[in-house]
C-alpha cells in the first residue's frame, strides 16, 4: 500500500460515518468527513473561532456571525451538486476546517470555498483539504474549479496558486480575483 493511500484510509469502521484520513505536508493528521443535517451546533460553534477576516474571506461580506440560514445552507447539502466537508483533528475531538463545494447542474464546472479555525492555520490544512475536495470534484466529473477570493486573502491565493490555479480579474469587482483550475478527468 502506497503512502499516500495510507493517508487515505477510510474511518467507516472507527467512526461509524464514512470519511478519511488526510496526512499535510506538516504532518498534522486531518480526519475529513461529508457534513450531515445534524452538524448545524457544531458549525455554529466552529464558526466563533473564525477570525473576523476570514468570515469576511469565507462569505465575501463583512459578517461577525454565520447566520443560521447560511449555516442550514451548508448542511442541509443534496450530496451531489453540494457537499460540505467537515475536517477534525486526529482524535476526533475538535472541527478545525470547513469546505464546501458547489458544483453546476452539469456537473462539469464548480465552486470551492475553505475555512480554517484560526488556532490551526500554517499546519498545511487548507492545501491538503483543497487537494481532497479538487480529487473529490473530479471523480464527479468536473471540469473546473474556482473560487473567489478578496484580493486581500494573500494566504488562500498563495496557496490556490501553489496548487496550480490561475488568477483572473473579475471585471465588475476589482476587490476580488477568480482563481480556477482545469481538472483531470478521475476514475
């Protein structure tokens, strides 16, 4: 078994919920796991460890709380076109990262949106849990990824970048940039 299907191994049978194990280039072990309609509490608590930039990041307004609408939105999810992803500390104990992907009704095109817990930023989450989510768009069958991001969010886009996105202006926003990716195709 490869290393990297090692980071991978599948928790069904420790956790009773599927998910997966993800291992950064900094060795913090990330356990990752689709988010169900009844991680609403969890989220809302997740979400007061956010700082206020990254909310702002996250929701491309400035917002000092996730309203409970928005946070429905994120968990109440069809599982297809819309898949939130719930990444946890090693043990289980503590949500330290959120994903969230939104694909079109053709499934050939899709949005990624990443928010860390501030005391986990710098252990290579946000890498390792877009590479995750990209893998997981492309098996669907996505074609491109993006995201949007405020050009301020230096750290997100150094890392887009690092995973091989490209950065375009987005004419009617000078605030913000576009950063896509073309995918390949995955079995």
């Amino acid at each position: 078994m490869t290393a990297q299907t090692q980071s991978k191994i599948r928790l069904a049978n420790e956790t009773g919920q599927r998910g997966e194990q993800l291992t950064t280039r900094s060795g913090f072990v990330l356990r990752v796991r689709a988010v169900t309609d009844e991680d609403e509490a969890l989220l809302a608590e997740f979400f007061t460890h956010v700082t206020p930039d990254d909310l702002r990041f996250r929701f491309l307004s400035s917002v000092s709380h996730v309203s409970p609408d928005q946070l429905r939105a994120m968990t109440h999810v069809d599982h297809r076109q819309t898949e939130s992803f719930l990444g946890f500390s090693q043990d289980g104990s503590r949500l330290v990262a959120v994903a969230t992907l939104a694909c079109d009704p053709t499934l050939t095109h899709a949005e990624v949106a990443i928010v860390i817990r501030s005391d986990y930023k710098a252990r290579g989450i946000g890498w390792e849990l877009l590479h995750h989510v990209a893998g997981i768009a492309a098996t669907r069958g996505v074609r491109t990824i993006e995201s949007l991001e405020s050009r301020e969010n230096h750290g997100a886009i150094d890392v887009e970048e690092d995973s091989g996105f490209r950065m375009e202006a987005v004419a009617d926003d000078p605030t913000v940039v576009r950063v896509i990716k073309t995918l390949t195709p995955r079995d």
